[in-house]
C-alpha cells in the first residue's frame, strides 16, 4: 500500500519567468532530488499564491513511496 507525503517549499516568486530566482529554482530540484534519494516519487505539485491564511507563497508538493 502507496505511502504519501506533503510538504511546502515557501518561495518568493510569483510563477511567472521573469521573477523567478535561479538560487530558489535551485533549491526546488534539490529538494525534489532529495526526496527521490529517499525513496519519494513526486506526483503532484502546485503553486500556492499566498492569498490569505497566513501560508505564505510557496509550491505545495505530494510524494509518494511503496
């Protein structure tokens, strides 16, 4: 039975290219390399805007192991 996983990497970008950081995409393929090494398979990400609720901005990502 699957295993699933969810964490938030807070950035500071808006999504769209022209504000993205090379160092924060950066630590995005780090951190999704990491959690492969680990035996986590990404299967789903999304960008979280910050609207309210006190989350911040950030790209809210699901793992997944056997």
């Amino acid at each position: 039975m699957p295993t699933y996983k969810t964490e938030m990497l807070k950035v500071s970008f808006k999504w769209v290219t022209s504000s993205i950081n090379p160092e924060e995409l950066a630590l995005l393929d780090k951190t999704i390399n990491d959690r492969s090494k680990e035996g986590w398979e990404l299967v789903s990400y999304t960008f979280m805007g910050g609207a309210g609720g006190g989350w911040g901005r950030g790209v809210l990502m699901t793992y997944m192991r056997e």
